[in-house]
C-alpha cells in the first residue's frame, strides 16, 4: 500500500512560518490539538523544518521565532512511497510527521504518526465487523492456497490477509472474515494442519 493514501494533502496542512513567533506555533498546535507542525518559508514554497510543541514551548520560554527553534527536515517522503517503508523510517528516526513532496518534488502533504494507526486499522480491518483468526501455518509451500480452498468451502469472504515470520513459532498468519459464523471454516483450517492460536469476533458480523 502507497502512502498517498494517507497523506495529510497541502489544503488541509495546517502552516506555520519561519518568520513567526513560537507562541503563535504552540497556539495553532492547541487549537488542533497536534504535536508538532511543517514549518514553511515565507513564501510557503517549501517545508525548512518541523517543530514539536515540546520546541515551541522551549522557544516561547525565550521568546524565540519558530525558525530559531525547529529543527531542520531531516528527511522526505514521496507519494509513491510504500507505506511499510514510510513506518520504518519514522519509527527509526523518532519522527512525528514527515513532509511528503509529488512526483514533481513539489509539497504535496505531511504524513504523520496519527496516519500510520489509521493505516493499521484499515490494513487489519479492525474498524469493520466480522472475525479475525490467528493462526500459526505449517512450513509448506501453498498455504495460502488452503485457506482459501477452505475459505470456498464454508463460504467465507476474506477481506484481509496478512503474514509476519515470528522467530519462536514459525510463520504467523492473520486473518479477516466478514462473518461470525466461522465454526466450521476453523475447524477446516484444523483438518489442514493449521494451528489456530486466537479467533476474535470483532463489531457486526454475518
């Protein structure tokens, strides 16, 4: 999954410029109830920095312009980045918003940490009803195969599918039914040699 999906556009960026006082940032911050914003040139041409609430409070302390208290764009996104990718980079560099540039290199948007857990819940299907199973697969070349042969059996529409090798328990698969009547499609994953750790039932269900 690209990250222009859950990029923040430029229309609805809430600006900051360089040349304004701290005060001035923590207020826009408040009133939005964000933890950091893109600091822009004057011009509003290009993002020179991010600061935190955390900065512009230390900077209000001295009375300091946003420009003398941010920190410089340590990195940028771009749209058609994947968003796996995108995490890994916030996540390593301890970042809470990253500005996001098109395939012109023009600002197109930031995306912010709020943006990645919108992304899980909708990659995990969590904010939709149905079951989410658990299971841990045998190392077997076609597994993906069986469940949905086992899907098509008892009838079951899976609307998400995702895998992550855990070193202790082998290859854990996750996942998303749009029913809760999953007794029997359980049950064949069973027959096939899949061990199921967790069955949760999540909001309405078939």
């Amino acid at each position: 999954m690209y990250i222009a999906n859950f990029v923040t556009p430029r229309r609805d960026v809430v600006l900051v410029h360089a040349g304004e006082q701290c005060s001035a940032a923590i207020s826009k911050m408040e009133d939005k109830g964000f933890y950091a914003l893109p600091v822009f040139d004057d011009k509003e041409e290009a993002v020179v920095g991010v600061i935190t609430l955390y900065q512009a409070q230390e900077g209000a302390a001295e009375d300091k312009m946003v420009t003398d208290a941010m920190a410089p764009v340590r990195c940028t996104l771009h749209t058609g980045d994947l968003l796996e990718e995108a995490a890994a980079l916030m996540y390593e560099n301890d970042l809470l918003l990253v500005p996001v540039q098109n395939a012109s290199g023009q600002f197109a948007g930031i995306l912010a940490q709020s943006s990645l857990v919108e992304a899980v819940l909708e990659l995990t299907g969590a904010r939709h009803g149905g079951t989410r199973v658990t299971l841990v697969s045998p190392d077997v070349l076609g597994r993906a195969e069986k469940i949905g042969r086992v899907a098509r059996l008892h009838k079951m529409n899976i609307s998400h599918f995702f895998s992550k090798k855990d070193s202790l328990v082998g290859q854990v698969i996750v996942i998303k039914v749009d029913s809760h009547d999953v007794d029997g499609f359980v049950h064949g994953l069973e027959e096939e040699n899949f061990k199921i750790l967790d069955i949760r039932r999540l909001g309405k269900g078939r």
